[in-house]
C-alpha cells in the first residue's frame, strides 16, 4: 500500500471516528437548514378606515402604498391581510393586484366592519364604521349562525375581487367555530393570532403556546389540542414578536400591559435598533427545537408617519439575514403549508433568550409542546420557573356555542404556575428551587450560567450550578419534565416550592402525595409526580405546595389527566 493510500484511509477513518462521537453525544448541534428553520413572516393589514385618525381613509392608503415600495425594493415576500372594508374597496383592489408579484400573497383579516355586518343581513351595533370593541369587532361577538354568514359574505366577495379563495385569514383572535367553518368549507391554510397580552385593547390571551404555531382545539382555538382527532388543522402562528424576557411582567400589578414586541412604532422595542438586534439573536441563533418563528410587518392604522422609521431599520436588517442563510422569509400561506407537511400534531419548540437588552444579567427560557408551556427566568442569580400552563383540548371556549358580551374577551388555558396572575410588583411569584435541612430551615437556591442544548429533535435540556457547584439539570419532553441535581455536597436537599403573593384566589383544590390537584373556571385538571412527591406546604411564608424528589430527581407528568 502506498503512503498516500495509507494516509486517506487515516483521514477516512478519522472522520468515521468524529461521526460516531457525534452521533453518540448528548448535545446536538443545532441545525438551522430545512429541518429546524428560523422563519420570518411579514405580515401587514389593511383596514380602509379608523375613526381614531384624522383623514384616515387616505393616509391608510398611503401607508399600505409605502409598504409595498419598501418591501419590493429589497424584494422581500409579505402577506397582506385585507379587512372587508378594505377588500370592497376599488382603490385596494387596483393597488394590490397591480403592485403585489406572486411572491406576495394576499389574505382575510378578520376584523368586522359595519359594510360586512350589513352585507350578511346582520344589523350593526357599533358608533363608527368599524370599532375595536370585542364583541362588535370579533366573531365571538356574534351567534355561530352569524359567524358563518360572515365568512360565506367574505370569501363570495374575495373570490369576485382576485378569482380565488384566500389560504390565509389572521386577526387578534378568530374563534374555534369560525376557523373551523373557513377550514372546512374554503379550505384556509393558515392563520395567525395576538401574542400573549393581559387587557391590552381589551383582548386578554393567557398561558397559550408562546410563540411559533399550533394546531387548535376545536372547542377553543386558543387552546393546543392533543390528537388529531380533536385539532382543526389550521396551524395557527403567534403574531407580533414579545420580547421574551419583558413582556410577560409587563404592567405587574395593574390590569392592562403595555408592548414590547417586533411592531415598528415602539420606541423601545421595534423601532430601536438595539432591541431589534437583540431580538433577532434569539430567533435566530439559539436553541428552538422543530423551528422558531416571528411576525414583522404593522397594521396600516398606524400611519406611514409613526412606522417608517421602525420599518426602513427592519427590512435591511431581515433581508441581510435572509442574504445570509440564517432566516427564510416567506408569506403566511407557504409557512402553514409547511408546517402542516412536517407537523401531524403540535411540535415542541423552544425560545431561548440569553443576553439581556438591559444589561440586568435576566435570562429566559420558553419551551412549549402540544401538552404544556414552560417559562424558567433568571433575575441575576435569582432563578424560578416563572410560568406553568396546560393545555386540553377539552377545555371549551365560553364562546364556542354563543355569542360574548362586552367590549373585552378572555382566553386562557389552565394554571399550575402563573408569575403575573399570582404576583405583586414587591411579591413574585414563582416554582422556586430551596435548600432544605433537617430543621425545616430553606433558603433559596442561587443558579447561574445557564447551558441550553437541544439533546434531541424535540428535547430541550438547561443546565446551570448553583454557587456550591451543585448541577441542576432542567429537561422538557413533549409530556413531562425532569428535574435533577448532581450534588457536591455532602448531604444537600433540595425541594421545588410554589409561592405566591398573599389574597391570591388559586386554583388548588388538593395536594396528594403524587398529585397537584386544581380546578379552573370549572374544569379540573392537575399534574402528577411520576417521580418524587408532593405535599401542601404548612408553614408561614405563604409556600402553597412542595416537590420532594427522590435520590434528587423529580419527572413531573404535564398530560393533565384526571
């Protein structure tokens, strides 16, 4: 054998040899090619009026007009969302047809306007043309007879204007009823709904799947469902791009948040460079699992003159990074069609956030799947699971089989940990981490240097020291997570501990030794201990429930059965 045979067998064998230590590591590099994407979704409604702007019926035209401009000149994919009113509209009509190439798509959104209501043969009960109150504006406003009107008047009159039915229909939140009548009878691909918010213009969405998409249950399209059976299987997308570590706590202590997100008119968020920066490192380059996800693009009510500014920063930005592979920017239809092509059920998916825009040394760690969410926060060295939530797809929306009332709606899912509910701004609330010796003394357990990895397609491990060099490992899986400490100290306990804020009403009914037992607006579910054991808490510093593990692990079971 030749010396240079001999030596490309070496390096054939080498490289074998690097391969098996790959395939055979815990940690799994990350993969941003087609199999664990990072996608971008500009998406831009049209309303044609807002009795909240003077001269709104042509500055909303203009503004759509300049998005247009921008978007083509970096030859960027969007999707248009059109409001009847808009859709019934010549000049709109003229616009996108003329303007928009195929690689813009042009969709519903799903805001009621008096034109439409009238159009379905329903009298309309708002002051103006359109109104953002709840139950005038949405289609939980209205009966499910009265919802399906509206979609058959929509889509008649779409079809009339552009020849084809629209595969995507968004708003700040359409009910299961109606995305189930669009799905089935116009076959929609895709939609989109607001971010998590508490009041915020009067809509309220809690303890959904934070960020990304998921296919609906369909009893309560906010709610993930859990078989193919029960889903509508629309993937629904999560609008606005929350920042991660700071908008959960915002508005602490009052009824109402304020906004931090993506949108281009906040100057604190979408239209700094700096927030903007650090938002998309997030996305972009750490750990999520099946794919991650953010929605640029702003509604046409703003006025070119409040977004131009947050807009000619992001679309260079978005663009550069599409240039450089590390983002696919495409339209809301192409990315529900593929996820419905990789996706049977709703796939885990992480946002892992681990520099903080305020320099505050703040971390956070989001991981949903199809059974639960979770949130873990690192305030310094001061760590707690700051968010629990379930989903079941049996959970039916107050709104499934009637109309709501009122100028607010409310959805949510089902508490096991709730850090703004269940706070006040000088008492948070949290899933602690405590120290425990035989005296029953605790102390809370300082974490710091958090390691996310992704050790499997759909499993999500942190990894983090407290200040005595004790390793917790935090793993989620689609139905449960573990818990576990590799202890240097020589007789170190450890127990998770809930506390919340006092005068909290809770949803806790019983605490058995292997089950958390709750029940909310009269739906009981709860959370087992597959591995450890729970127990009320019985002592006075307002603790509700403790989490003993065994031989220092704890696997917490998230199905909620009964």
């Amino acid at each position: 054998m030749t010396l240079r045979n001999k030596i490309i067998i070496t390096i054939i064998l080498f490289c074998i040899l690097c391969l098996n230590c790959i395939a055979n590591s815990d940690v799994v590099v990350n993969n941003r090619g087609s199999d664990s994407p990072r996608i971008i979704n500009i998406i831009n409604f049209i309303r044609q009026t807002d009795y909240r702007v003077e001269n709104s019926d042509s500055l909303l035209f203009e503004t759509v007009k300049e998005q247009i401009k921008l978007l083509k000149r970096y030859h960027l994919p969007a999707t248009f969302l059109l409001q009847y009113d808009a859709l019934i509209n010549p000049k709109y009509q003229e616009l996108l047809k003329n303007k928009l190439s195929s690689d813009f798509e042009i969709g519903g959104w799903w805001e009621i306007t008096q034109p439409h209501v009238e159009a379905a043969g329903i009298k309309w009960r708002g002051e103006h043309s359109w109104v953002s109150h709840a139950n005038i504006a949405f289609t939980t406003g209205y009966s499910p007879q009265e919802r399906e009107k509206l979609v058959d008047v929509y889509m008649k009159k779409f079809k009339e204007c552009f020849g084809y039915y629209p595969k995507s229909v968004g708003s700040w939140f359409i009910d299961s009823h109606t995305l189930s009548y669009m799905y089935e009878k116009y076959n929609i691909v895709a939609s989109c709904n607001c971010k998590d918010q508490i009041g915020t213009d009067g809509y309220t969405l809690w303890g959904g799947y934070w960020n990304q998409a998921y296919y609906p249950s369909r009893l309560n399209a906010y709610m993930p469902a859990q078989t193919t059976e029960c889903q509508i299987p629309v993937p629904i997308f999560r609008m606005l791009g929350s920042d991660p570590i700071y908008q959960y706590d915002n508005g602490l202590g009052g009824n109402r948040q304020g906004v931090i997100s993506l949108e281009p008119v906040y100057n604190e968020s979408g239209k700094s460079k700096k927030w903007v920066e650090y938002f998309f490192e997030s996305i972009v380059n750490q750990p999520s699992l099946a794919f991650n996800y953010a929605q640029a693009g702003q509604e046409n009510s703003f006025t070119w003159s409040e977004m131009q500014e947050g807009l000619k920063m992001q679309i260079p930005l978005i663009d550069s990074l599409r240039n450089l592979k590390k983002i696919k920017v495409e339209t809301l239809e192409k990315s529900g069609t593929w996820f419905k092509e990789h996706f049977n059920v709703t796939p885990p998916t992480a946002v892992t956030t681990l520099s903080d825009i305020r320099n505050q040394s703040n971390k956070s760690v989001w991981f949903n799947s199809r059974f639960y969410r979770v949130n873990l926060l690192w305030k310094g060295k001061s760590f707690r699971f700051r968010d629990i939530h379930l989903f079941n797809e049996k959970f039916e929306s107050p709104y499934f089989r009637k109309a709501g009332n009122g100028n607010q709606f409310l959805y949510f899912t089902l508490p096991i940990v709730d850090g703004f509910m269940w706070s006040r701004p000088d008492d948070l609330a949290g899933l602690r981490i405590m120290r425990t010796d035989k005296y029953g003394n605790k102390k809370e357990v300082a974490l710091d240097n958090p390691v996310v990895t992704e050790i499997a397609k759909d499993v999500l491990k942190v990894e983090c020291n407290d200040e005595k060099s004790n390793v917790f490992n935090i793993i989620f899986y689609e139905d449960h997570f573990e818990v576990s400490c590799k202890t240097k100290e020589k007789d170190f306990n450890w127990i998770l501990e809930l506390v919340t804020a006092s005068g909290i009403e809770l949803p806790f009914k019983s605490i058995e030794k292997h089950k958390i037992n709750a029940v909310f607006n009269n739906f009981k579910y709860g959370i087992t201990c597959d591995k450890g054991s729970a127990k009320k808490s019985e002592d006075a510093s307002g603790a509700v429930f403790q989490i003993i593990p065994s031989n220092n692990l704890l696997i917490i079971n998230c199905t909620n059965s009964n």
